[in-house]
C-alpha cells in the first residue's frame, strides 16, 4: 500500500471533495489560452462602432454630426473625409440632431433632454424639457429658434440658450413627426393621420391645413417632409405604405406622385442650390436615392445602393452639402456611405 493510498483513506469525504476540485481548477487553468483583448482593444479605437445604430445627421457647413441610440456623436470637419467620435454622459438614447446657422449642434435623446455643442467645438451639455409628452424629433430653424415636435399634438421652441421652451399643442391624441422652416417665417409641422400645419410668421401662429387622411390608408403617417420657399410646394412621405405627395397650394390640396413599392421612406429634403428636391428609401436588401426637379411633380431614380446583408441596414438622414454632394448613412449598421 503506497504513501498517496494510506493519505487518501486518512482523509474525510468533505477533504476529498475540496482536493479533487483542487487539482480540476489546476488542470483547467494549465489548459486555458491566454486572454486576447487586441480585437476588444480594435474596436473600442474606432469612431463607429460595430453596436451603433445611427439615427439622424446634420451639418453646418462641412462640419457633420451624426448620433447613435447609445448615446455617442461622431463629428467630422471634413464634410466626412474623417471622422471623431465623442461619447456623452449616461449613454443617452440619442434620436435626432439638428445644425443651426450660427455654427450649434444640438441633440435630442429619448428622456426629454437637448444637447448642445457650440459653434466653437467644445462639448457637449445637456438641459432637460419639461414636459410629460414624448419628444420625436429637433430643428434649428433660421431665426435661430429650436423646434421639437412631440405628442398629443404638441411643438415647442426656445432660443439656442434652450432655458425657457414655449409650448403650441393642438391638444390631440397624435404625434408631431417633424416640423420644418425654410426660411425665418415659413414652415410647417406634419404627424399622425395626414396632419400637416403651416406657419408664415416663425411659428408665433399655425394654421392647420387639409389633412391626408382621407387620401392614404388609415395606418399611414406623414413620416418627413420638404418644403420649397418660392413656388411654396410641399413634399412629403407617408409610412408604411411608402408614398410620396405633392401639394402646390401651401398645403390646401394634394396629389400622389410616386409609390415606392411598400419600403421604408428614411429621409426627404430640398436643396436650395440644385432646385430640387432628393429623397431615400430602402427595400429589404437596397436603398436607393430619387430625385425630383420639376417642384416635386415627376421623380426619377438617381442611385441604388446594394445592401450585402437582408434588412439590416436602412437608409438614414440625407446630409446635403453643394460643395461635395450628398453624405448618406445607414441606421442599423455603423459605416458612413
């Protein structure tokens, strides 16, 4: 009988126990591969990220901001030749963002709070709206007020000083999608159930115009809109049903002019230097960018973007810049296109 018999049967079963996982946690850690954090390392040293879900630019010259839902700004000075990425306190969910003339950034996350990078580049603060309503989407109109459109018929504003918001509200059971000024007095706000109002006075009074709801199918929404200031045309797109109106009368009647086959309209606006108007829409495994420049009337297909993989990616915001054409991004994955 060896020396390792005679110890074993001296020990009591609880002993036993503890030394037979002993020695397993010994064989285990002689066996395991060392930790590799290069690829970890990689990632955490791009500017976008593999987890980022973008949901709307903006830019003021060549300078873009683009946000994600986990609560970073990534910029560019370059008009999007490179780019830096700025992550905010608390990893706010990140939905919208908006340029303004003098230089300003400002973002809107999901909790009823605005954030503000200055025309001089320094961070990012943030200051709460107070309101119970749910904030959808910002604007910096050209007066310098900011714009959020909210439910139960709601839209506020306030100076770039974002202290003090002053409050319209329609007082009704629907959601402002978004609201538009071209110029210091026009602009127009659209939402829920073919909703669409104008302004001629910066927003001090709105008049409610001829609803849609009549024209599309009930589930539909005004999703996002272009105004054109001189023949005062408006453009909008409705989901889910992938339509795109006209309106030549300021918004009293409207006619369809493009059905784009059931996908997802993500972005329309109009660019004062082409006369034209440009949006982006996304099938399952493409997006593609149309053009319209007859004031809406007619529109013709300018590009498609194939797309590798099936409906993970949808187009974004459209970022217009005459200087260097358009910047395009997608939503669910990260690159720029």
């Amino acid at each position: 009988m060896n020396i390792m018999t005679i110890f074993a049967r001296t020990l009591t079963p609880f002993a036993t126990r503890c030394l037979c996982a002993g020695v397993l946690a010994a064989l285990l850690s002689a066996c395991e591969a060392p930790l590799n954090l290069e690829q970890v390392e990689a990632e955490k040293a791009r500017e976008l990220r593999r987890y980022d879900m973008l949901q709307a630019a903006a830019h003021a010259g060549d300078r873009v901001a683009v946000v994600s839902s986990i609560g970073a700004v990534v910029t560019s000075d370059d008009s999007g030749a490179s780019w830096q990425r700025h992550e905010l306190p608390g990893r706010p969910s990140l939905i919208d963002v908006t340029a303004c003339d003098t230089g300003e950034f400002i973002a809107l996350d999901s909790e009823r709070r605005v954030w503000l990078r200055k025309s001089d580049g320094e961070g990012w603060v943030s200051s709460a709206v107070d309101t119970p309503e749910n904030t959808l989407s910002i604007h910096c109109a050209p007066n310098g007020r900011i714009w959020i459109s909210a439910s139960f018929g709601t839209l506020y504003w306030s100076d770039v000083s974002l202290s003090n918001w002053t409050e319209f509200s329609l007082y009704e059971d629907l959601q402002f999608t978004a609201v538009r000024f071209v110029d210091d007095v026009n602009g127009f706000a659209v939402g829920e159930f073919g909703t669409v109002m104008v302004s001629s006075d910066g927003g001090d009074n709105w008049t409610l115009k001829k609803d849609l709801s009549n024209e599309f199918p009930s589930q539909d929404i005004v999703y996002c809109a272009a105004y054109e200031p001189t023949t005062h045309n408006i453009v909008v797109g409705t989901m889910p049903s992938s339509q795109v109106w006209l309106s030549q009368n300021g918004g009293d009647t409207w006619a369809k002019v493009l059905q784009l086959d059931y996908q997802y309209i993500s972005s329309l606006i109009y660019s004062p230097d082409e006369d034209a108007f440009i949006l982006t829409h996304t099938g399952g495994t493409y997006a593609e960018i149309w053009k319209s420049t007859n004031g809406g009337d007619t529109w013709t297909l300018k590009q498609t973007l194939n797309q590798p993989t099936d409906d993970r990616k949808r187009a974004g915001d459209l970022v217009y810049n005459s200087d260097t054409d358009w910047i395009h991004f997608s939503t669910r994955e990260q690159s720029p296109w």
